[in-house]
C-alpha cells in the first residue's frame, strides 16, 4: 500500500523516512518529492509499505505526530490524477 506523507522537514532524508516508518513493517521504498530546479525537498513524499494492515497502522500511530517540530501528514496515498491536454509547448 502507498501512502502520502507531508509537513516534515526540507531536511529530512528518505533514509530518515524509511527507518520511521520501518517501526511498523517492512517499507518497500521512499520517495521524496524535489523541486525540480533547487533540488530541496518539497516536504512531502510517498512510501510503499509491503502488508497493508502495517501501513493502516502507521498511518492510526505517524498521522498528526510530532517528528522534529513537525506534525506529521500520513494517509492512504491516492492515484494520481489523468491529465488531459497536449504539451505546454
């Protein structure tokens, strides 16, 4: 199961994501939303976690917790959205 996670730091790291998260199951991967010309952190990302009952429980333990003066956003992860159109060029 995906999940959204948003409002922590610019400074935290996927690896810093995977081992909060590695508390309550095995996390299949971490992937932090960038700004595409700095690079920084945008605050929010995305982690695939194997058994779905492990994600529920991060979401019921992480979402509104504090983690470094942050309130933590954690909730199920939605599809992302069809885009219609043609090219911005």
């Amino acid at each position: 199961m995906e999940l959204y996670v948003g409002n922590f730091s610019y400074l935290m790291t996927e690896r810093e994501l995977k081992k909060l998260f590695s508390s309550y199951g095995i996390v299949e991967n971490v992937h932090l939303i960038t700004d595409h010309y700095t690079r920084q952190s945008k605050c929010f990302g995305y982690i695939r976690m194997e058994r779905l009952q492990d994600a529920e429980k991060a979401i019921e333990k992480l979402h509104d917790k504090r983690f470094n003066e942050q309130k933590l956003v954690v909730k199920k992860a939605l599809p992302m959205a069809r885009r219609q159109g043609g090219s911005r060029w």
